[in-house]
C-alpha cells in the first residue's frame, strides 16, 4: 500500500487512473455540413411560406370601435 511518509499509496489503489469516457465525436466534412445547413434552410423557408399563409389564424387582429367618438380615447 505504501507509507504515508512516502505519499506513494496512491500509486496502489485498485481502481482504474483513466475515468471513462465518450470518444471524440467524428468530424464532419465541409460537405456534409454545407448539406445540413441547405437542409436546414430549405426546413426554414417552407415554415415561413406556410406562416405567410397561416399567421391570421394563429394572431388575433387589433379590433377597432368605429362607433366611439370619444377623441381622449
């Protein structure tokens, strides 16, 4: 086990010195991310078109009272 003098008994412990770990994830090419990143882009422009035409069912609209004549409101 080693001396405390010596400060060795570390050098005896039975677990492992290497904590477990993930690998490094793989890196992706310039194409692979150019790819993802038209994808991604396409996905963003179909939810603007569709938006475009949904937003009134989604926003409520300001509502206006034509009939006050109250020019203080």
């Amino acid at each position: 086990m080693g001396s405390r003098l010596s400060n060795t008994s570390w050098c005896w412990s039975p677990r492992s010195r290497i904590p477990d770990h993930d690998p490094h994830p793989e890196i992706k090419s310039y194409d692979q991310r150019w790819k993802e990143q038209d994808e991604e882009d396409a996905e963003e422009q179909l939810f603007n078109d569709w938006w475009k035409e949904n937003r009134w069912k989604y926003v409520k609209a300001k509502e206006y009272d034509h009939t006050d004549n109250d020019e203080n409101s």
